[in-house]
C-alpha cells in the first residue's frame, strides 16, 4: 500500500522541481521513487548524486547487478528486484543467472565471493575480518571494487529501504519477470 505520494514539479519544494524538471527533460519521465523523493530535496539530490558517482565504479556492471539482485532479495524490495533484473537482462544475463544471482550466488567462484562480501556488508559489517578482504584480493578483485562494495551496498540500502518505507511496490508484470 503506498504511504506517500508522488510529486510532479509544480508541487514539489522548489529544489526538488528544479532536479525533476531535469530528469523529465533528459528522460521523458521520473519514476515513481525518485518523484516520491521530491518531498525531500536534500533525500532526491543525495540521491541523484550518489548514484550518478556509482555509475562511475570500477565493479563490473553485470557483477554490480548480480550483487544488487542479492542485495535486494536480502532487502525484500520487489520493486528493486524487478528493476535491477530487467537491468540484468540488458545486460545480456540469462535468466539463470539472476536466478543464481537472487540465491546469492553464481557460476563464476570470483563473482560468488564477491556477492557473499557484499552481503556480509549489508548484514553483518562488523564481522568484516583481514581473511575476507585477503580472499577478494586473492580472487582478483582490486582495493578500489573491495572499497566501492560498500557504497554499492548503502545504495541498494538506500533506494530498497526507501521504497519500503514509502510503500512502492513493482507494476504486477515486472513483478512476475523478476520472480
């Protein structure tokens, strides 16, 4: 059930019209997460901000959306799974593969102990030891991806905990894909 509406521009505090109007510009539309953040500038320009530096990271981005899809069956967000699995199938991943990926897992051992560190990360940071960052380092994985795991991580918290909270739940057909 949605606790909180969306925001078109004319309604929306004059930053968030600001951020929104750019996003329908440049994309012909907003969605409904980022037009519900326009109740916050500060929330939908944080963001915008940090997601847009993700884009940025030096994680495969087929790698980043198999953990993203760990994350968010983790996290329960159906609408994040059915976006980061339609994201996937751009990609080129098989329908295995976000199956794998959702179980936290995958065919490829490197990938696998990626994913299971950035699921560390989202439940148990604390447990975070020397051994864990020497076994990424030992399957390849550079110091600047075991360092943007985290900030992977804070954003699918973000936006999963996010749509959550608001009550955003994914279109039924989306739904059905990601499942």
């Amino acid at each position: 059930m949605r606790r909180i509406a969306t925001l078109a521009p004319d309604a929306a505090p004059a930053k968030s019209a600001e951020l929104l109007a750019g996003i329908i510009a440049r994309h012909g539309g907003a969605g409904d997460m980022v037009s519900t953040m326009a109740h916050s500038p500060a929330t939908l320009q944080g963001y915008l901000d940090f997601s847009r530096a993700m884009k940025r990271a030096a994680i495969p981005r087929k790698v980043s959306e198999k953990i993203s899809l760990a994350l968010q069956e983790w996290i329960g967000c159906g609408t994040c799974l059915a976006a980061h699995a339609g994201a996937a199938r751009s990609l080129g991943l098989s329908e295995t593969d976000i199956a794998l990926a959702r179980q936290a897992t995958s065919t490829d051992a490197r990938e696998t102990a990626l994913i299971a560190f950035a699921l560390a990360v989202l439940a148990e940071p604390s447990s975070i030891s020397d051994a864990d960052v020497e076994r990424l380092r030992a399957h390849g994985w550079s110091d600047r991806v075991i360092v943007e795991i985290p900030a992977l991580v804070a954003l699918n918290q973000l936006t999963g905990t996010f749509n959550l909270v608001v009550g955003l739940q994914p279109d039924e057909p989306a739904a059905a894909q990601a499942s």
